[in-house]
C-alpha cells in the first residue's frame, strides 16, 4: 500500500470534497438498519457516520493512524481501526462494504480485491469508487514535464488508475461477480487561488520529490496549468471515476 503521509485536518479543512462526492455511494449500496458494514478507507469518518446514523453495524478501517485518530475525535461512538486493505485478517462476515476513493492507492489490486472478498458473507455486495483510467492526467502529465524540464526523474507513482474491463477482471479473479461499472469525467472544483498547489501538497507529494524550490515548482505548475484548469475564479482538477458494485460470488 502506498506509503503515503497523510495530514488528516488540512483534508479536512481543504479536501472536504473527496468524503461529500462520496455520499451518492451510500444510495447505490442502500445500508440497511443492523446490517453490518465495512467502510474499508473511511479517512476522517464522514461516509462511516452516515451510515452509522442510517442503523448500520459500521467498522470503520484506514491504513493511516493520523486518519483514524482524527475519525475516532470526530465520531468517538464508531468502531474505527488502523488496518491495512491489502491483508485485513481477521474481518469477515460483513454484509456489504463500502470503499471510496482508496483503492486508487493501492497498486496491489488483486491482493486488496481478494481482502475486500474475504469480508464479506457468500452475497455480501461491494460499492466502490476510485480514480479511472485518465483520472488526473493533465496536473500528472505537466508536473512530470516540468520535472523532466528542471532536470529532475521521473518519480515512481503511487497511484492505480484501471479501466472498466481491467478491474472488473480484477474483481472476478477475488470471487467477486461484477453487477455495474461506470467510468466518467467529475471536474472537480479546488477551494482557494492556491488550490491547485494544495493539492499537489496533499495529494502528489511524489511530483515535488527532489525540488530544491517546492514554492517555485508549484508557481511555475499553476502557469502551466491555468489555460487549462483555471476557469470561472477557480482551479478544477480533471477527476475520472470508476464506480463498481459487485457481489461476493
């Protein structure tokens, strides 16, 4: 699993967004009260508490201790632990689990597939979003220009961004049967003038390995960037999503 530091207040505080895009997960998995329910990347714990308010058994899991210690402040009542996806151990019989926005960290997908799986009951449904193929590719692909044009490597990504037909192979090579697959452009609307380079910070702290002038970088970035993700007062970045619902064969 990527290793990955996470600042769990300033997510909160600037990324907001990655846990409110999420909320149209919960209709598709449509939790019912007393069904148990994995929340496997629950972050900061916002799906986690929806679902809890719903009537759902929730266990929370995040690979991040910084994450989880923010989660348990934010929602004390929750089941939360530190757990890492690609290995859950001892996590079974779940009725449904919900992922969102994690799996894209995880370039061992058949190993974190094979764990979602082994939560669940036989019949037990998976919903799931996580960056597609595409996902990023103008803020990746200009950062690593400008990187190649200061002289610097290409750094080694932490990110698997698949297609439908190649996580959907992933998924049934797990157990998994795949029952809907969607990959689709969610322009998404960065807050602040320095939004872009928030994200960068939070998000692609790889990009900015080995720069010797991380604020230079970052405004040569925005000047690269602005014709094209710049638009009505606000940076966007150019998300694509793939959404899956599955059930465990």
């Amino acid at each position: 699993m990527s290793a990955h530091t996470w600042n769990a207040e300033l997510y909160d505080a600037r990324h907001g967004f990655v846990a409110s895009l999420g909320t149209g997960l919960l209709d598709l998995l449509g939790a019912r009260p007393g069904e148990r329910v994995l929340d496997a990347g629950c972050g900061t714990g916002d799906l986690a508490g929806r679902l809890a308010a719903s009537g759902a058994d929730v266990v929370g899991v995040d690979a991040s201790p910084d994450m989880i210690d923010r989660a348990r402040e934010r929602f004390p009542d929750l089941d939360l632990r530190v757990a890492d996806l690609r290995d859950l151990g001892p996590i079974d019989g779940f009725d449904a689990v919900l992922s969102n926005a994690v799996l894209h960290w995880i370039p061992e997908a058949d190993a974190a597939a094979a764990s979602l799986a082994g939560a669940l009951r036989p019949g037990g449904r998976l919903v799931a979003e996580l960056g597609g193929r595409g996902n990023i590719a103008a803020i990746d692909g200009a950062a690593r220009a400008l990187r190649a044009h200061e002289g610097l490597d290409a750094p080694a990504s932490p990110w698997y961004f698949p297609g439908i037909a190649g996580y959907a192979a992933v998924l049934e090579r797990a157990g998994f049967e795949v029952t809907g697959a969607w990959l689709f452009d969610r322009p998404t609307r960065l807050s602040g003038d320095d939004g872009l380079a928030a994200w960068v910070r939070m998000f692609g702290a790889h990009l900015l390995a080995g720069v010797a002038d991380t604020e230079a970088f970052l405004s040569a970035l925005d000047a690269r960037l602005r014709p094209e993700l710049h638009r009505d007062g606000s940076w966007w970045a150019d998300y694509r999503r793939l959404r899956v619902t599955a059930v465990r064969c």
